[in-house]
C-alpha cells in the first residue's frame, strides 16, 4: 500500500503518514471513570490519580466557537454552551504515554525519534517532553486509561480562549517566541510548560503551539457549520480527525484558538499529541 505522504498546512515540513484504515463508524463517547475530586470552580485544579497529570478545571458557560475572519472552515462564528469539566493542563508527555504502555493499554509511539533526535520516547531528559508519533487511536485509548476522554472541539476551543473570545489563548496579542514554540523557532518539541506567559483563561498550557492536539471529533465543514448549540460533539461518522493548536513549525494563522485543522486518525507524526479531559461528578 502507498503511504500518504501529505505537508500539514504552514508548517513547511512534510510528513509521512501511514495508509489511513479509517473506521465507519464514531467509537462510543468515553465514560468518565469517577474520581475524588475537589470542589469545582474557576482556579481549581485536580491530580489525576492514573497518571499524575494536573488537571484545571474549565466553568461551564457560553462561548462564541470560530472565527468571523480567516479560513471558511472555521465559519460561521457561532454560539456555544458547554457544560463544565476537567482539562489536562499540559499536552501528555512521553513519561505519563510510557505509563500506560508499560501497564499494557497503549501502544509505543510508530518511531522512538522526535523531528531532529533519533532517540526521544524512553530517553529521561525527554521525559516531560509531549508524547508524539501517536494515532488518534492511540490517544483515545490513553485517555480512556487514565479515565477520561478527548476533548470535544469545542471543549479544546473554550478552554483555549474563554467567553471573551481570545483570538490566542493568552488574548489578542501577536504571538512571539516568549508565549509559544512555533513557526520553528526551536525546530522541535519542547519541555510541556515552558511558555507560562502563553497560559490560557483557566492555566492550560501550550494550547498553541508545541505539538497539534488530536481531538474527539470528525472533521465535518456542514456539521460544524450547523453544530448543536449545547454540548457539541462532532459527527456521528466520518474520515479525517480534527486537529487543534497549530505545533511546533507551525505559523501565527494556525495557532489561533479558532484554528482547525485535519488528517486520517491513523496518522502518526512528529507535530501531533494531545490533551485529555474528565468530567465532574456533580
């Protein structure tokens, strides 16, 4: 079979993805394994037991999802009310995947190597460095391990700029190298958390930049565009996943909270990690 080799959009580098073997049908919504947890509320944070990962917790409220300007998939800017939940404040990273691996539930990531090191995944000093080279398989299984789920994309855009509609999840300033790793500045991943300037409305970290985050749903330009106005999550079916947050080569157009972006849920690359999410008990 001939691999689909395809360039993610602004990056200027090209990766080779495996031949999509695409399911036909949306996997069940996670279930949300309950955990003690504190009492909810804008600034509280949470340890997730499985794993270690600190969580912060994102109110429920409304928000305008997309953008008035720029690429036409992210159009309309439309409404959106979510219900409150947990978001992991850093991408995952190798040393919390290589958990979850060793226990038996995931699978090593397709290349020990990141973009520009041969050894990367399994090495210390990149223990705190976001896991990459996973599938949207790869990641939906990790985070139901660890007890949660992926985030729906509009949970990924709300907890990346907020009910004031940021345009970036730090608010409307221009990006620089002080706020994010992107537009290869570095030229590769970097530690999770080393920009604390670029920090979104609830503490999350690198929601732009570092690495592209899988999220929950299909890629879908009519549903988007018509997409339920409380809670929504994706198609029930479809090819292409959805990618979010723009990564480490990529320019100021995709780091926008508002940015989508794609690709077959099979594909493994360097740019691509991601983020899990848990919901409250009460």
């Amino acid at each position: 079979m001939v691999a689909i080799v395809a360039a993610l959009l602004g990056t200027g580098v090209v990766q080779v993805f495996p031949p999509a073997t695409t399911p036909s049908a949306r996997l069940p919504t996670p279930t949300y394994a309950p955990m003690p947890r504190p009492a909810v509320g804008m600034g509280k944070t949470m340890v997730r037991e499985k794993d270690g990962m600190v969580m912060v917790y994102v109110p429920g409220g409304s928000f305008e999802m997309g953008s008035r300007q720029g690429a036409s998939d992210a159009q309309p800017a439309h409404a959106v009310r979510l219900d409150g939940f947990w978001i992991d404040r850093t991408e995952a990273t190798n040393a919390e995947y290589a958990g979850c691996v060793a226990g038996g539930a995931c699978s090593s990531p397709s290349l020990p190597g990141s973009f520009t090191r041969q050894a990367y995944y399994g090495e210390s000093r990149f223990g705190d460095y976001p896991v990459v080279n996973v599938s949207w398989h790869d990641a939906d299984t990790y985070c139901r391990w660890a007890g949660g789920g992926l985030p729906s994309e509009a949970e990924w855009e709300y907890a990346a700029r907020g009910p004031d509609g940021r345009v970036y999840p730090w608010g409307n300033a221009a990006p620089d190298d002080s706020l994010l790793n992107y537009d290869h500045q570095v030229g590769d991943t970097t530690q999770v958390g080393a920009y604390p300037e670029g920090a979104s409305w609830v503490g999350a970290l690198d929601m732009a930049g570092n690495v592209w985050e899988w999220v929950g749903d299909w890629y879908d330009y009519a549903f988007y565009a018509s997409s339920p106005a409380q809670n929504p999550r994706g198609p029930e079916t479809g090819e292409l996943k959805v990618l979010r947050g723009g990564g480490w080569g990529t320019r100021e157009w995709s780091v926008r909270a508002a940015a989508r972006y794609y690709a077959p849920p099979d594909t493994r690359a360097g740019d691509i990690g991601f983020r899990c999410v848990g919901q409250p008990d009460d």
